[in-house]
C-alpha cells in the first residue's frame, strides 16, 4: 500500500515534529504537556490496533 500525504497532512507533520522537539529538547515554548501528547497519539493508537 502506498501513502501519498497531501500538503495538509505535511503541513500537520512539521508542526508536531517541532513541538515534540521542543517539549522533549527545548524550553517547551509550546507549553506541552506529557497527557496532551498521549491524547494526540491515542487515536493513532487505536486505529493502528483496529487495523491488525
């Protein structure tokens, strides 16, 4: 199966890749938390569970 992200999706990926570093190697500008990135990856979760 071959994935072609579209310019949204991408744009959603910079985004959250640069919020994770900050969280986890920066002064966390974003203001992250720990519960507020296992909300955001529990969906992900489950739909690659529901897809086994």
């Amino acid at each position: 199966m071959r994935i072609i992200a579209s310019p949204i999706s991408l744009t959603e990926l910079k985004i959250m890749a640069e919020e994770l570093l900050d969280f986890f190697l920066g002064d966390n500008q974003f203001q992250s938390t720990e519960q507020a990135w296992r909300k955001y990856f529990l969906g992900f979760g489950l739909a690659a569970r529901r897809n086994k």
